[in-house]
C-alpha cells in the first residue's frame, strides 16, 4: 500500500450548455458537453496514522465547512466506516495547490473533491468502485461525477448522466475576466432561459448550439461581456463555459491557441489548454 500520491484535478469546459427544464427540487435539468483538459489543480495525498484529514492550501477565504475537498475527504471517511467492522483508521494530509479560479466555471472545486474521493479511496486501499463514488460525489455537487468518471463526456438529467465521447484534438484559449459569477444567482434568476428543446446526440455541432447562462451572465457581468467581445474577434465560436465567469475559443493548434493569448491586454489573463479524452485519475479507480 502507497503512503502519498500526487494528482491533477483536471478543468473543464462546457462545450454548450442548455437548459431544458426544472426540477420541482430546485435543480435544473440540462444538456451539455464536458471536455476535459490537461491543466488543472494538483493535490497530494499522504496517509497518516491518526483517523482524520487535514488539508494545507494555498487558496484563502473559504471556510472548512464550505471546503469541497474536506468535505469530500470526510464523506468518503463516513462511507467506508460505514461499511466495515471494526472501523478503520484513516487519516491523511492534504496539500492543494490551487491554479484554477474561483468560480470561473471550469470546474475547479468540484474536479478538486473528484480528485479527493478517488485519491483517498486509491490511498486508503477502500476499493470502492466508480459507482459508489460518483454517487457520493454527486451529493457534493452536480459537476463532480464528470471528473469522477474521468472522461470527455455528453451529460444529461443534473449533470449526472453520462456519455463518454471522443471529440477531434483541439487546443483551447482560456480568458478569466476579473470577476467571480455565482452559481446560484444565475440558476435562480428569473430571466434564465430555462425550456430550450433537448437535441439527439447525433445532431450536436458547435455552431447549433449555445451556453443558455451566456446572455444573462454577459448582462450582469460587463468583465465577461467584454472579454468575450474581444476573444470573438479571433474566433467567432468562443463562448463562455458552465455558468462562467472563463471564456474561451478552440484551436487546431497549440500554436494558433497561444498566439491568441500573447496579444491579451493585461486585464484579460489566460491560459491554453489542451483538451483530452481521458482523465489521469482513470488508472486509479475500478469499475
């Protein structure tokens, strides 16, 4: 049995992202394309002897009950005492290295408590399949399965039904306005488009789609706004992802995508990204 292991949590972009309905709970159903990428945050893991987690970080200002990675360290504690007799100790530090912003819709908080259920379940040696986890995960929120899953993916119902697709090589411009967009405050406004009619797998291209967050989130972010303004003026097809406050614009080449961000003024920072298929954390978990 290992005693640490380093892991990428990797970032996300909603290719699209519609919205199709709503739930009597709350929750809005969706349609959308998850493409991963090949940056992301990094966490360590290392066991320890004593029967709790403790995490260092270097992202300040968020309370331990709101901290998706302990949280999720100590769902996973409960379930697996809750399975086995005696109970085990299981303990473990943490140290996250946090790159991705805060509430810029790529996914950083829920790829971290992804990366944080199937570490601790590889380093505690639990063995609890994909399964188990990505319900776990999905009661820390809706995003996190897809990163539990570890795939490129279509996903329907809350986010939580998943397709695993393969989508042509592209590289990705990622521009983070200076702004931080609440989740919540898009998701129950009253002027989100909330009944656009759900497309066939079949039928999906880029250009017959759309982020149904997108034009409300412009309207009341005017940072967004502009950075897609200017992002447009090199690719048409750049939009934001998830519920933002990142934009970005796909490349065929690393060479094209970092061109691109050379010529962002200051207040418009990035980063390029690759996308890919297949998620680091894949060798890690069984099915």
């Amino acid at each position: 049995m290992i005693d640490s292991l380093t892991l990428l949590a990797p970032a996300k972009l909603n290719v699209f992202l519609h919205i199709t309905g709503q739930r009597a709970d709350g929750y809005h159903q969706l349609q959308t394309l998850f493409q991963l990428l090949d940056v992301g945050d990094t966490l360590t893991f290392t066991r320890t002897d004593q029967n709790r987690v403790n995490l260092k970080s270097n992202l300040k200002g968020v309370a331990d009950s709101d901290n998706l990675i302990l949280r999720a360290a100590l769902a996973l504690q409960e379930a697996a005492q809750n399975s086995t007799s005696p109970p085990l100790n299981l303990g473990a530090h943490i140290e996250l290295n946090k790159v991705l912003p805060m509430g810029g819709g790529i996914g950083g908080g829920s790829s971290d408590a992804a990366t944080t259920l199937v570490g601790l379940n590889h380093l505690w040696g639990l063995g609890l399949s994909k399964n188990v986890l990505m319900q776990l995960g999905l009661k820390l929120g809706a995003d996190v399965p897809v990163f539990i899953n570890g795939r490129t993916a279509w996903a329907e119902g809350i986010g939580e039904q998943l397709m695993a697709v393969d989508l042509p090589p592209k590289w990705f411009t990622v521009i983070q306005p200076d702004c931080h967009v609440s989740t919540a405050t898009i998701f129950s406004h009253k002027d989100l488009t909330r009944d656009t009619r759900p497309i066939k797998v079949a039928a999906f291209s880029q250009r017959a789609t759309r982020n149904d967050c997108e034009p409300l989130v412009r309207k009341l972010y005017p940072n967004v706004d502009n950075a897609l303004i200017w992002l447009k003026k090199f690719n048409e097809d750049a939009r934001m992802t998830g519920t933002g406050a990142c934009v970005f614009a796909p490349f065929d080449s690393e060479k094209e995508a970092r061109a691109v961000l050379a010529q962002a003024p200051d207040t418009l920072p990035g980063f390029v990204a690759q996308g890919i298929s297949h998620s680091p954390l894949n060798e890690l978990i069984p099915d």
